[in-house]
C-alpha cells in the first residue's frame, strides 16, 4: 500500500469502542450514557456486546464527551465558539454534561441557539447545578449576540507575517494530519478539569461489604487504595461510572452525584490470618476465618 493511500486513509475515520468500556469490563456493568446521549441511537447493546451501527452513525461525537471512562476513542462535536459564546445550529447534536463543562473551563459563559431548544435549556440547568455547587459564574442560554469590541494590536511587518505564517500551519495541521492526533476524548475527565472538587460521594457500608476486593480491582481510576490498615478512597478521581455498585454481590457500595472538596475518605481496616487456610486477608474487626472460609459449606462426613 502507497504512503498516500495510508495517508489518505488516515484523515477519516470510525468511531471506536476501546476495551476500557465498562460494559467490557465487565457484563455486569449497566452503564449507558453513551447510548442515552447519542442522536442516532446508533449505540446499541446485542447478544453482551456493546457496537456501534455504523449505518445510523454520523460520528456527531456526542457519545465521546458522554463516556464516563473516555472508552469512546474519536474527535468531540465540531462547535463554532466566537469569544464567550457557544454557538449552537437548531440541529447540532445536544452537548452533554461535560462538555458544557469544558467549555465554560474554556471561558465561555453563553450557549447561543436560534429558537432556544427546551433540551437545551434543561441540560444547561443541569450544569448550572453543577457549577452553582463549586460557586462558579453560571453559563446563560440566549438567542442573541452581543460582542465585545476589542482594541486590535497594531503589528509590525515582521510580526504580520510571522502571524499569517503560523497561522496556515495551524489552518494546515488541523485537516491533513492524522485524524487519531486529534483525538481529545480525555479532555472532558471531571478531575482533569475541576482538580480541586469531587463529583461524587462514594460510601461503603462496613456491615455490608466483604472486603472481597472485586471492586478494588475493577475501578477505571482506581479510587480504591488499600493500605495494611486502612482502605482510603480518593473520591476526586471518582468518575462515576458506577462499575463498583454494579459488580458488589452485597450492595454495599453507594454512588452519588454530590460535589464537594472533600479530603480522601478513610476507613479502618484489620489485617489478620485464617486460621483454616492460613491465608492473610482484611476485615472490618479482628477475626481468625476469612470471608471465603465462613461462607464455604463444610461437607458433613456423617451423612
């Protein structure tokens, strides 16, 4: 194959579902953010596969912006921003939650439509929300412009051309290069963009759970860590996907969506050893039997 043909190849491209995707994760998982966000409803949930009907999809990207654990690998929605305004056509694809974080991460404070969609509006109350909680100004929907004027710099030859220069190669890069160099999936992390503020308030009921470390290992952010003494859980980098209820055989596990700069939660913990299979492991009290040995059936010799 030519080095064009791989070139050309390469400017276009499919959406991807990566194997960090809960629902490959594991078949336990119910997440579905991507398939409730999506326009085209051409996400869909067959025989435990999750697939992507590439005959419905018209790769808005809405679905990358939404996945919790950024498995969605492509470009998000293509926005046309003009200083602190979003501006939205009557059928762009409604932007999900953190993407309208995002923006208002990048300065911008009004989503413009039109004829203002009722969609919309709620989904801009919903961050709101959001940003009323962190104490941060408010995003406003508005059906109209008004432009701030701004003094342009007056620029010597030299910088006139060294600007005309740069810019064409920024105009250049974003349309031959590679499509997968502008991937940006990971841009709408909640801890990437608000590091000082939990989303999320994660509680492990101690007469519940059976410290059989399912969810330890499974967590996408690993928010679990688990010390000789103490299991600590790093709600900041909580994501919310949910995986951890979903898999906990007891319910022992509750998430939340509840924003807070709260330090890392601690519980302690015991270290012991069984006395019946000799093995190390944690509990929430001091005792001689593992979780795995009290819940075996013993069989009975007498029968």
């Amino acid at each position: 194959m030519s080095l064009l043909t791989n070139w050309l190849e390469s400017l276009s491209y499919e959406l991807d579902i990566s194997e960090s995707c809960t629902r490959k994760i594991s078949p336990l998982s119910t997440c579905s953010a991507c398939m409730d966000e999506c326009p085209d409803e051409a996400i869909i949930f067959e025989d435990g596969k999750i697939l992507i009907d590439d005959k419905r999809c018209s790769s808005c990207g809405v679905c990358i912006t939404a996945c919790p654990v950024q498995a969605v690998k492509g470009q998000s929605p293509s926005r046309k921003v003009i200083q602190k305004y979003l501006l939205l056509e009557q059928n762009s694809p409604l932007p999900a939650i953190m993407e309208l974080l995002y923006y208002h991460k990048k300065g911008i404070r009004f989503i413009h439509q039109h004829a203002l969609n009722a969609d919309l509006v709620d989904r801009i109350s919903q961050v709101n929300e959001i940003l009323g909680a962190m104490q941060l100004e408010q995003l406003q929907a508005t059906n109209q412009i008004v432009l701030e004027e701004k003094e342009q710099p007056r620029l010597s030859r030299r910088d006139f051309f060294a600007k005309l220069s740069s810019d064409s190669k920024k105009t250049v890069l974003s349309s031959v290069t590679p499509v997968k160099w502008r991937f940006n999936e990971n841009n709408f992390k909640p801890s990437a963009l608000f590091k000082d503020w939990s989303f999320y308030k994660v509680r492990i009921s101690e007469d519940e759970c059976t410290l059989c470390e399912g969810c330890f290992n499974v967590c996408p952010p690993g928010i679990f860590s688990l010390g000789e003494k103490e299991l600590i859980l790093n709600e900041n980098q909580c994501i919310g996907c949910n995986l951890c209820m979903d898999i906990c055989g007891t319910s022992a596990i509750k998430v939340e969506l509840k924003i807070n700069q709260a330090p890392p939660v601690s519980y302690n913990l015991h270290q012991n050893t069984c006395t019946q299979c000799k093995s190390g492991f944690h509990a929430w009290e001091e005792s001689d039997c593992c979780h795995v040995c009290s819940t075996t059936e013993k069989p009975n010799f007498f029968l």
